[in-house]
C-alpha cells in the first residue's frame, strides 16, 4: 500500500469517528451552545415528562415563518436540524397559555416587570428589531426570554407553538463568559 492509500484510509476512519461521535450525541440529546444566551459548552436535552411550566430552561424548535427565516439569514439563529434548517432556542418559558404579556420599553407579564427585559430597536449591526405587539398568550404557545439583552426571542416573534418543545435544557460542560 502506497502512503497516500494509508493516509486516506486514516482520513477515512478519522471522519468516520467524528460522525459517529456527533451522531450518537445528537442521539443521545447532547446539544452544542455556541450562544450568548445562556452558558457555552455542551448541554442534554431531558424529555419534559409534565406541562411546561414558568422558569423552565428548554430546547425548543421554532416554527417556520418569516421571522425566523429572516433571523437564520440575519445570524440571530445558527443552522440545524429543526424545520426550516436552524438550531433549537436555548429559553427560559417566561409565560404560559392565558398570561397577558405587554411589551413595552421592557415587558411585563401580568403586570410584572421582567428582569432584563429591555427592547431594543436596532440588532448589534443597526438593523431595525420590531418589536412584538404583545397580548394574551395563546392556547398551545409559550412565551421565551433569555436575560442576555442581545437575546432574540419572544420580545421580537411572540408567543411560538409548544408543540416544537425538545425538553428541558440541563448543563453537562459549559463555561459562562
């Protein structure tokens, strides 16, 4: 065998191992956040196993429409394995089916400040962020937010349907910068 031959059937199995280590931690619920959300490093998704309830930290797909289209193509969302091609939200559920979310210069839920809140009007880059006009949140939906002001969530695409809830998001290896 020539050392080139020897050097690509190395290549090869080196490939190999690294697929098959991401697939069996994507099997096994193993989650990478490279965001500035919530801690960077390594984290499992737990099958939820009752009703989502407020101040749970989930993993949840979001929904395809517009806005998040336009979120993966401005870089507020990575690509993944949800529908539309993008990574899973890393979120905390701030408010449940029926609470009344008003959004303001920051938000309120049921007429309770919500820490580290604040909308913004511009992303990093002075692109415009609109945001959510805020209401009752329906039957089926939840309503996220991180703390990290540069957060993309709910402040700006609302309430999303629960039904893309992965489970909850536990920490396995991470650092917070």
């Amino acid at each position: 065998m020539t050392r080139r031959g020897l050097a690509i059937i190395i290549l090869g199995i080196g490939g190999a191992a690294v697929l098959g280590l991401f697939a069996a931690g994507h099997l096994g619920g193993l989650r990478l956040n490279l965001t500035p959300s919530y801690a960077l490093g390594i984290w499992r998704i737990v099958p939820l196993d009752r009703e989502t309830a407020i101040g749970d930290l989930v993993f949840i797909c979001p929904p395809q429409t517009e806005a998040f289209a336009l979120a993966l193509e401005r870089g507020y969302l990575r690509p993944g394995l949800c529908p539309g091609w993008c990574s899973p939200l890393i979120k905390t559920v701030v408010a449940t089916p029926g609470k009344q979310v008003e959004i303001a210069s920051a938000i309120s839920i049921d007429g309770a400040p919500l820490a580290g809140s604040e909308v913004r009007e511009t992303d990093a880059e002075g692109r415009a962020l609109l945001p959510h006009v805020g209401g009752a949140v329906p039957p089926g939906h939840l309503f996220l937010h991180s703390e990290y002001a540069g957060s993309y969530d709910s402040r700006y695409f609302g309430p999303i349907p629960a039904a893309g809830l992965l489970g909850l998001a536990r920490p396995v290896l991470t650092i917070d910068p």
